[in-house]
C-alpha cells in the first residue's frame, strides 16, 4: 500500500499590521550604498514602498516562541533545532534533519503596505522616518552618531498567513487522523507566537524603542474574529 500524505485543511488568518513605535527592517549593504544611509529599511524594489518580508515576520514568531515554550537549540543555533518538538512542526527544521516532521505548516506573506498608505506614499505623505542614535565614548565623551531609518509609528500594512494541516502518519489510517489532530491543536502555538510578537518587537533595535506592532482586524478562513491569547499568564502549558 503507497502512503498516505495528503493536506487535508488549511487555516488562515489575515489582518492588518499597525506600527506603534518606529519600526525597523533592515535592508542589504547594496542598499546603504545606494541610499547614502548607514542602516536604510527594505523597500520593493518595484516602488519603493516600504515593506515587511514575511521571512522577519516568521522568524520573530519562531525565535519568540521557541523561548516561550523552552525550546531553545543547542547553542541557540536555529539549524540544531530538535525536530521533534510541536514549534519545529510548525515553523519548519533544516532540510539536512532525518526524521523531519514534514513539510513546515506555517506560511506568512510579505506585508505590504495597505491601500491607504500606499495611495499616501504616492502622494509624497512622508512615512519613514531618519532617527538618530549615539554611541558615547565612557571615556572621552566622543559621540559616534549614526543615522537610522524606520516606518513612521501609525503606518498600517497588510497581513496574511496560512496554515497548513497535514496527515503525515504514512498507511496507517489511525495515525494519520493523528497526525492531522496534531495539526490542528498546534495552531494554538501560531495565536500565542502572533501574542509574543506584539508584547516583544518586531525587526531591529527592540531594546531601543523600535519595533512595537499591534495585530488589528484579524480575521480567520471564514471571516470570524480572530482573538489573540494572554501570554502573560503564568499557568501556560509547555508545548513540546
């Protein structure tokens, strides 16, 4: 008998970024050149627009859940990840794993700037913003400061992810109903990993301010509200 695996559902959620304070996503050393700043945002190339790679979204989600639910690889190397814990089912695990989970569920869309700022952007409305930061010498009070380009707090983008569930138990008809049960309560690690997003930061510079978002008018595959969970709650329950 061939094995079975299938995609047997998909679950999405889509939305709306809202920048809160200045957000930074850095773009290529090609870039900087060409901009004539030091630490310039990635922008389409098509339009200029600025824009947020789904990759930043995804790895924030991950690293932020990974610490979460005390999943931490071994030297914090992302490529040693255990692939047998539920965040590497979701987000994914090096191609080189033996014994992989599967194919990563979790897909999240590059976020581009919604309809309404872009038609501001055409307009010449400004939406970024050069901050400067200093780093001071302890010793001769020398500053050394350094431009830094960011999305303007306000700023809204698009926002899209898809999930997808998966029976990946082989011939067996019982452990593949498993396997797409699995699936499905592991969507919860996706809501709580969106919650971590919005308490932490998103791109560079957290520390410093940059990078609070907030996740608006989410809404799931049939157009129901979609309710991020408390991720302050200390009775959380461990993941893996």
């Amino acid at each position: 008998m061939a094995n079975n695996y299938r995609m047997v559902g998909l679950r999405k959620i889509s939305g709306k970024i809202r920048v809160v304070t200045g957000l930074r996503v850095g773009a290529s050393q090609d870039t900087m050149e060409i901009s004539g700043l030091d630490n310039p945002i990635i922008r389409n190339p098509a339009d200029g627009m600025p824009y947020i790679p789904g990759s930043s979204i995804k790895g924030r989600m991950r690293a932020l859940a990974e610490w979460y639910y005390g999943e931490i690889p071994p030297g914090g190397d992302p490529t040693q990840a255990n692939a047998h814990t539920r965040t590497a089912r979701v987000f994914g695990v090096s191609a080189s794993k033996e014994q992989s989970p599967g194919p990563t569920r979790l897909i999240v869309r590059d976020a581009f700037l919604n309809d309404s700022w872009k038609e501001r952007f055409r307009k010449g409305e400004p939406i970024t913003e050069v901050k400067h930061e200093n780093s001071i010498n302890r010793l001769t009070a020398m500053a050394n400061p350094r431009p830094m380009e960011r999305v303007l707090p306000g700023v809204e983008f698009d926002f899209e992810l898809v999930y997808r569930i998966l029976e990946m138990g082989g011939e067996d008809e019982q452990s593949n109903a498993a396997s797409a049960a699995a699936d499905k309560d592991d969507f919860d690690i996706v809501l709580t990993a969106l919650a971590l997003v919005e308490a932490d930061a998103l791109g560079g510079a957290g520390s410093r301010g940059c990078g609070q978002v907030k996740f608006l008018d989410l809404r799931d595959e049939s157009g129901n509200p979609v309710e991020l969970p408390n991720i302050t709650d200390s009775t959380k329950a461990a993941a893996g």
